[in-house]
C-alpha cells in the first residue's frame, strides 16, 4: 500500500517509480483527492510479463468495500509489451485507488513502472481578450 496525495504526485517530476509486486499478490496505491475537476493520468509498463490493473473510488476510508465504485474493471494488460496510458476524471472528492494484481501468476514476480501525474482544469476567464 503507498498512499499518496494531489501535492505528492503533482512533485513526482519526470521519474518514473517503481513498485515490486511478488507472485500471488497484488499492490494498491490510493490517491487521496480534495478538489473536483483533477485528472489523474499513469503511465506503467512492467517486466517481466503481463500485469492486471483497476482503479477503484471510495468516499473515504470508513467506506465499506462493498460500497466502492469500480471505475476501470480489473483488466490484464500486456503492459510487458507496450506502455500502458490513462486517466481518470475526479468528479468527487475521496480515495481514487489504482490496484496492480499480480494474483493469477503462482511463480512469477513483477516489477512495475509507474508514472502519475495530475492536471488542473484550465479555466478560461477571458482577462487576455483586449
């Protein structure tokens, strides 16, 4: 579990992270968000072979599991062959979790590479027009 917030992610800089997922395992990475209109966008790849990938709204963290909204089915993703991008739109406040399953693979551990990032919406208010 690697908990993150907005302020974290937007000082991730260029580099990519990295997480180590053993075999029959899975690792999540909640993104605690306060303000609506956010994109969160990531970019992963991993090695060796196929990793499966869901992410997962929750109001907060008293919120039964039961009571989450899954906003990307868990999905297997040949990421160890092409680099895997997208993005979610924040339309609440709460915990937007990316989960990296590794629980279908009985031997074989995997590292994955992530990059996060986190674009305000840009609002127009028209102060340039002459």
């Amino acid at each position: 579990k690697l908990p993150l917030t907005v302020e974290e992610i937007l000082n991730f800089g260029e580099s990519n992270k990295e997480l180590f997922i053993k075999s029959s395992t899975y690792s999540i990475i909640p993104i605690t968000v306060t303000e609506m209109g956010l994109t969160i966008s990531w970019i992963f790849s991993s090695d060796p072979k196929s990793i499966s990938f869901s992410v997962v709204y929750q109001e907060s963290e008293d919120t039964p599991l039961d009571q989450c909204k899954v906003l990307i089915p868990m999905t297997r993703c040949n990421s160890h062959k092409e680099t895997i991008r997208g993005q979610v739109k924040v339309r609440n406040s709460g915990i937007y979790t990316l989960i990296f399953d590794n629980t279908f693979s009985r031997f074989i551990s995997k590292r994955v590479f992530y990059h996060l990032a986190v674009e305000r919406p840009v609002i127009y208010d028209g102060s340039d027009f002459p």
